[in-house]
C-alpha cells in the first residue's frame, strides 16, 4: 500500500479514485475526473469555506484521519472537492468540502493531493457540501471480537498460519485503518483462541486476571481497589498510561493520604521498539511525572509506587511473579532528576 508522499503525483492511480454523482440535488452540477493540487494553490478557509459545518472540525476527528491516512491510501475512498476560482484571485482554486481530510494531509507533511474539480451554482455547491456531511449508507461496524472470531476460523481450518507474524501480518494488511491498539488487542484474542505460539504476551484486562489468578504467587490488585494485605491502592497500567494512574493515585492520597502502587506492561514489541526499550520508556515517564510534581508543589512526595512490569517474554521472564524494580536505585534517579531539573528548569532533562 503506498503512503501518502508516494502516492501524490503518482498519475497511474487518479483513475482509480472514485468520481462522485450529485444529479440528485441537480442535473446541472458537474464534476471533473480527479486532479492533483498543491496545497498551496487552494484557497482554504474552514470557518467561511465549510458553510455546512457551523462547528468547524472536530480536533479528535483529525487525529483519526491523520492515523487513517498513515497506514496508506485506499483508493476507493471519495476525494474532497475544489471550485476554480474567478481570474485574477490569488489563489485558482477554493477547498468546498473534504476540510478534514486536507487538514490531517497537511499536518502529515504532503505537499498536496487529489481533489474532484466541482462547478455549480452557490445553492446546489452548499446542498452538495451539506449532503457530504450526510452519513453513508448504514453498515455495522466490524467489532473487535467478530474479527477474532474470523480470523480464529481461518486459522483452524488451516487457511492463516497458527503464527505469530503471520497473524500480525494478515490482520496489518486486511485492517490498515485499525489501530495499534486495537490490532494487537485482536491479536491477543487470536492467540488465545487458537493457542498460538508466541514470544511475547500481551495483557488485556481479562488476561491480567487469568494471569493473577493462575500464576502470580501474590495477590495484587487492578483498577485502584483497596490492597488490605500492602495498605495500598492497587493499579496496572500498559505504557503510555502511567500519567492517568499517577494522577488517580495524587486524587486518593489527597483524599485520604493512602499510598498507591501500579505494576505495567508493554505494548507490541517490534524491532524498532524492544520490550527492553519500552520498559525503560516507562521507568522514565514515571520519574518524569515525579520531577513535575517536585518542581509544581516544592515537595517530592511517593504516593505512587511504580513496583514492577508483568512478564511478558517466554523462555526469559519467570511468569509466577512481576519484574520488580529495585526502589533504592528507582528513588536515588528520582533525586538525581529533580536537582537537575531545578538547577535547569528543564523537565526535558530529568530522565
């Protein structure tokens, strides 16, 4: 599938993106075969060019866009819209419809794209921009656990290979809108199912309790419920989540003045992002958020214990127990970061 910046300019598939109909709202309204345009050369203003959008567009809706688009370009999908302007404008061509999709393309670093060239009156041009706003015909969308069920029977009848890539592999190219998340949660799900072989487990909130229950040799706690036994609030938290914990953890200590503890695990493991790496990212995070709030209230209190990370890695990690951290060493690089931090006023510089 070519990315973005590979496809731009690339003649051989302007043909195959699709040309809208509007001859619903008006016979008279014509619709060009698909062209590439610089950016540069569109005039684009969402608040007065969007006439049917009085909100404007939707920040979270640009972010699912510009992750849409950097898994590649689809080519059955419709293009946005653009009207020639009169002679001697600045700029010869006017953005109608399609402002999110330009937005999140331009915030990806692309130079332009393919757009429809779109003429009509202002009457049928804002019925066109109001009915593209329109949902499109109704279809259910594909859940998570139907794509594990699928793929699970493909794997039992011999059809995708009981493997770990293979799967990765299959699901990345039949699903490249998907999220990674949300990729390596199906994954999971197909491993499960199908007792695949893999070198590395990866934790949903299911398997932190199957893990708990059927080899921890300690009970813990998960979602910041009360732990009798170590007079603590219990956490987990997968990477990139700590900042949330860390502040349910602030809210219980403020309330009450108990103390937390979260243990963590990765997301997928990759080439370029080793369990290894992703472990490290996660102590750093935890010393980071420790630095802010020295450096915010002049004090550096632990109300938050980062104890260890769940085992992940087969034939290495010990899977009756979590990877501790050593909280000598963890409090020493604390400090150590906090005085940098002050002496720099740099949190960029305390992990």
């Amino acid at each position: 599938m070519l990315l973005l910046k590979e496809a731009y300019e690339n003649d051989a598939i302007l043909k195959l993106f699709p040309k809208p109909n509007y001859s619903h709202i008006s016979p008279n309204i014509k619709v060009g075969d698909a062209i590439w345009i610089d950016f540069d050369d569109i005039y684009i203003d969402d608040e007065l060019g969007n006439i049917a959008r009085s909100d404007g567009q939707d920040p979270s809706h640009i972010e699912d866009l510009k992750s849409s688009f950097s898994a590649g370009v689809i080519v059955n999908e419709e293009l946005g819209a653009v009207k020639r302007q009169p002679e001697g404008s600045p700029k010869p061509w006017v953005l109608k419809y399609g402002f999110g999709r330009t937005f999140s393309q331009m915030e990806l670093g692309v130079n332009g794209w393919a757009f429809n060239p779109i003429d009509g009156t202002d009457t049928e041009i804002e019925d066109v921009q109001s009915f593209e706003n329109e949902p499109k015909a109704p279809k259910s969308i594909n859940q998570e656990k139907d794509i594990i069920r699928i793929k699970s029977k493909q794997v039992k009848e011999g059809r995708l290979s009981n493997n770990e890539d293979d799967i990765y592999a299959n699901l990345k190219k039949t699903y490249p809108r998907r999220k990674k998340e949300s990729i390596a949660r199906i994954a999971a799900g197909i491993f499960e199912e199908n007792n695949t072989p893999v070198k590395y487990t990866y934790y949903t909130d299911a398997k932190i309790k199957l893990w708990r229950k059927n080899h921890c040799a300690d009970w813990f706690e998960i979602v910041g419920d009360w732990d009798s036994k170590k007079q603590a609030f219990g956490f987990t938290s997968k990477i990139g989540g700590l900042m949330r914990t860390f502040h349910r953890a602030r809210v219980k200590y403020a309330e009450g003045g108990f103390v937390s503890y979260v243990n963590t695990f990765t997301g997928s493991v990759s080439k370029g992002s080793t369990l290894d790496d992703q472990r490290v990212s996660i102590v750093n995070e935890y010393i980071r958020l420790r630095v802010v709030d020295a450096l915010v209230y002049g004090v550096n209190i632990k109300f938050l214990t980062l104890n260890g990370f769940f085992p992940q890695a087969h034939g290495i990690d010990k899977w009756s127990k979590f990877i501790e951290i050593d909280q000598d060493s963890l409090e020493k690089k604390v400090k150590a970061a906090i005085k940098i931090a002050k002496k720099k006023r740099s949190i960029g510089d305390a992990a």
